[in-house]
C-alpha cells in the first residue's frame, strides 16, 4: 500500500533529458522545459475544482494534464467531445473550467501557450493521495461512466508498464522516440504515450499522428529506434502506406484482439518486436502479450492479484477501492498464462470502446416510434464482421434514417448501428426471447429484401 | 468519390447518389461518420487515387467537412501531378 502522504515527480528523469518532440515548432522539448510550460500554464488557470481538458494537441494536452494536476484540479476526461457532452459534464461536476487548445467560448481557459517558451522550471510533485483524473466510458442512455484515477495509481502503473516494455525489447536502447495514435485522453493512450515518457527515456512524438501517411512520417522522423503505440484499426490502416524507413522497435497493439494474420503483416511491415496489451478503463492496462513469440500467452502485470472463476477474472490492486471482474472470458495455460476466451458479456466492442447490448438496445428501444428492436454484432450472428453494429427495427412511422440520427443522439457515435433493417415483428418466442437462429434467418430475409 | 465512400464505409442504406456534395459529414446531423471512418476513407483514396492525406496539415479538416470539398482536395492532388 502506498503510504497516503508520498510523493513523487510528475517526470521521473534528468531536467535536460529529451521529453517530447513538438511538431509544430519542429523542436525537441527537454524535461525541464516540459516542467516550465506546465508552470506557465497553471499560472494561468482560473480556480477550479475541475478541468475539463479537451485539449486535442498531445503536448498541450499534456501541459495542461500535469498544469490542473499541480493546481490540484482533477482532469475529467470526457471520451465524446460535442457540445451536448460536455454541457452534460458541466452540469454534473458544477466547478469547473475547461481546458482547450481551440477556445470555443469565452468561458474556456485557453491553452494556446508555445511549447517551449518559458524556459526552463525544476519538476513539480504530485501527491499519491490526489485524484489526478476521471476518465469516462460510454454508459447506459448516454451517461458516462466515470472512473478515478489517483497519482499512486498513474505513478505505480507507469513503472510497471516500462519495466514490462524494457523486458519486451530485450536489450532497451539509450533514447526511443515514440509515435502514438490513440488520443491521451483514453487510458491507453494516456497509459502508453502522456506516462510512459515521464519515466523511461522516450521522446514523445507530438503532432497530428493519425492517418497512416504522418505516422510513417512521424516514425521516420526520429533518428532514434522508435515505438508505435496503435491499435488494429490503425495498424491495418497503416497496412496500406510505405513502411517507416527505419524498422521499429517495438509496436504495442491495444483495444482489440490481434489476428495472427495482422500481427504477422504487421512485424514484416515495421520490424521490431510486436506487444499486445489488455487492459480495461476502469483499471488501465493490465496484461502484456507478444502474439508471435514463442509463448503467446496473456501475462498479467505483476502488480495485480488475478483470481479465475469459471473463466471470468477478477483483479485486485491496492490502488483500486475494490475488486474487478472483467468483461472477458479466460482460459488459464499451465504455464501460468492466459489465453483469451472472449467476452464473458454481452459487450461490444467497437474502435476500442465497449458497450453492452442491453444499454444499445435500451436506447434503441427509448427512440419514439420504435415498437421492437434489438442491437447485434453482425460477426456474432454469422455475418462477415464490418467492425461495426448493426441494428433490427419494429419502426411503423420511422425510416433507417432517422433511428439512426435519433440513436446518434443517445449513444457513442462508435455504437450507431451501420446497418439498419425495419422489418415488420421480430419472432420473439413465448417469452419473448430471439433465438439467434430466427434472428439469423430474419437478418437474411431482410438482406436479401434489400438487395432486390 | 461518393461511390468510394459509400463503399469503404458500409453505408448500406445511402447510396452514392444521395450524398449532396455539401452534406457535412462529420456530424451527427449530416452522414454521422467518424475517426474511425476518416480513416478508412483516407485508406481508400490512398488506395484509388495514391494520395495521402495528412492529419497535420491544417487545411485537412476542411479537405474533410463535405465530401465535395474531399472531392475537390484529391483532384487537386492528382492534377498536381508532374
């Protein structure tokens, strides 16, 4: 247990140690001008007890991140953006500001500051008893679920995590550049690319990392081996541009399952070792996997406690109130591993987030008009999967259309069924469940309805 | 363009035809499409058209906001070309 009142710095290396890598300025940022802006822009913060921090830009995301953090705000960290979300999160959390790149309203602090224009500060601490941030996933009928997230917690994992890398890489080189494309304000991302540079010698890459052409470029850029923090989407995007000019060190792959197939492309393609990480937002991350090795077991960090039943898991850390049952089914190797079942639930997954059916169907359902209906997961009723949901309406009045503009409305963008069948009943047997064959067998009626 | 869309994104109930060249498509009031879709879109026209979009440039937001303005920034691209 962490004793409530240690501390630790929020960069746990050398002030002149190279930090990030800011595109825009096409300069190279050490620790201790990191440490200047993250100054310069708590300075300019209004009191608070929370910040809202919408910053799009990795690196003022970041300065803004650690800058509420010294300030003793607590980031809330928001996974949709528009307007309507972030009224909803202003009227739930009462005090506070938000932090954003791009001013919207007068009423945002602007963190328009230019990296690496204050010179250069000492490396401010954080205690392990303050709540740093609240991350949130998509909930039930649109509300977020949030999940809090303390310095011990960040600092523990970000540890962890880099000794875990180290093991990766075999022999860990002097200085690494990293380019990442998921967004820091989603556990992994934040996990992978905003912490892990603030213990372990990586320049962070900070530009606009996402469609495959500026990733090769990102990658090329540095002369220094490189990680590629990404997920499958991007990897299979990235599929498709010219590999990096020099191979990779390492690419770690989170927030869906790996296909062999893709893990195979994906080392021939970037070179270096190929890491899949699991993890949950409500924890972090909280395996590690090498799809190609010679053991490609899921390995829990050893900072959990893991305890199997029935194939589900349940995870406990000190860091944590209470105990976590994740969403997925595991099957445990005799050497200790654990090999992926999939999911225990009725979730979802899409672009890595997660959502249970009932809450898709509920909100499918709550749509006025709608008289029956149910949300699937095209792969799971035997259609080819399009990595995306699609859905099946009882709708009289309503159009494919407007459910689904309807539907935008209440859900993750992410879960917006692609497909929308309107069928006139569902064959719900007497107590009123759907057999997946009469599901099967509907979908393939109302698909062959449509192409004619 | 709208044939390329329609096609990398599934959208299985909009046909080419009825996407408006201004229909913003971002937005959960015009096509509804996402990051995850503006990737798959950049795949395709990189694919088709061998032009690469680049999230750092700044103009790319606007290249995305309505398919006739995507329309218009790849041709651009391809006449470019030596």
């Amino acid at each position: 247990m962490p004793v409530p009142d240690s501390l630790s710095r929020i960069v746990e290396r050398e002030g002149s140690a190279p930090f990030a890598f800011v595109a825009e300025t096409n300069r190279t940022l050490t620790v201790g001008e990191f440490a200047a802006d993250i100054a310069a822009c708590a300075d300019s913060l209004p009191s608070s007890r929370f910040a809202i921090n919408v910053c799009t830009n990795r690196y003022r995301f970041a300065v803004a991140f650690f800058a509420a953090a010294t300030r003793g705000q607590i980031n809330l960290l928001p996974s949709r953006r528009d307007a309507a979300a972030l009224d909803a999160l202003r009227r739930d959390y009462g005090s506070s500001v938000t932090l954003s790149d791009q001013p919207a309203d007068s009423g945002d602090a602007a963190v328009t500051l230019t990296p690496g224009g204050h010179g250069t500060a000492a490396i401010p601490e954080l205690s392990h008893a303050q709540l740093t941030a609240i991350v949130f996933t998509s909930g039930s009928t649109g509300a977020p679920r949030p999940h809090a997230k303390t310095w011990g917690l960040l600092d523990h994992f970000r540890t962890v995590h880099w000794r875990y890398l180290r093991r990766s890489l075999g022999v860990a080189p002097h200085q690494m550049g990293l380019v990442a494309t998921v967004p820091p304000w989603h556990m992994y991302g934040m996990e992978w690319s905003l912490l892990l540079p603030t213990v372990a010698p990586v320049t962070l890459h900070c530009g606009a990392d996402f469609f495959p052409h500026d990733v090769t470029a990102a990658l090329s850029r540095f002369d220094l081996p490189t990680v590629l923090v990404a997920t499958p989407t991007h990897l299979r995007a990235l599929l498709t541009s010219a590999p990096p000019t020099k191979p990779v060190a390492a690419t770690l792959s989170a927030t869906a399952p790996l296909s062999d197939d893709l893990a195979s492309q994906v080392e021939a393609f970037a070179g270096g070792r190929l890491v899949e990480i699991y993890g949950a937002s409500e924890i972090g991350s909280l395996a590690i996997r090498h799809p190609l090795g010679e053991d490609a077991a899921w390995r829990f960090f050893d900072c959990f406690d893991v305890a199997i039943d029935n194939g589900r898991l349940t995870v406990t850390t000190p860091h944590l109130p209470e105990p976590v049952t994740l969403q997925d089914r595991f099957e445990q190797t005799a050497q200790q591993g654990f090999v992926l079942r999939g999911r225990a639930t009725d979730v979802v997954k899409v672009g890595g987030k997660r959502e249970s059916l009932a809450n898709l169907n509920a909100a499918l359902l709550a749509i006025p008009g709608v008289e029956d209906g149910l949300v699937y997961d095209p792969e799971r009723v035997g259609m080819p999967a399009t990595g995306r949901l699609g859905a099946i309406a009882v709708a009289p009045e309503l159009d494919a259309r407007s459910i689904r503009a309807q539907l935008a409305q209440r859900v993750d963008s992410a879960f917006v069924p692609r497909t929308i069948r309107l069928v006139p009943a569902l064959p719900r047997d007497d107590t009123s469940k759907l057999a997946l064959r009469a599901l099967r067998q509907l979908l393939a009626d109302a698909n062959l309805e449509q192409a004619e | 363009m709208a044939h390329l869309i329609v096609d990398a994104l599934n959208l299985e109930d909009v046909s080419a035809d009825e996407i408006d060249p201004d229909t913003i498509m971002f937005d959960d009031d015009g096509l509804g499409l996402d990051s995850i879709d503006a990737l798959e879109i950049a795949v395709a026209i990189a694919e088709q058209f061998d032009v690469h979009l680049s999230a750092e440039d700044e103009a790319t937001r606007d290249v995305f906001a309505t398919l006739g303005s995507l329309t218009a920034h790849v041709m651009q691209e391809v006449d470019a070309r030596p």
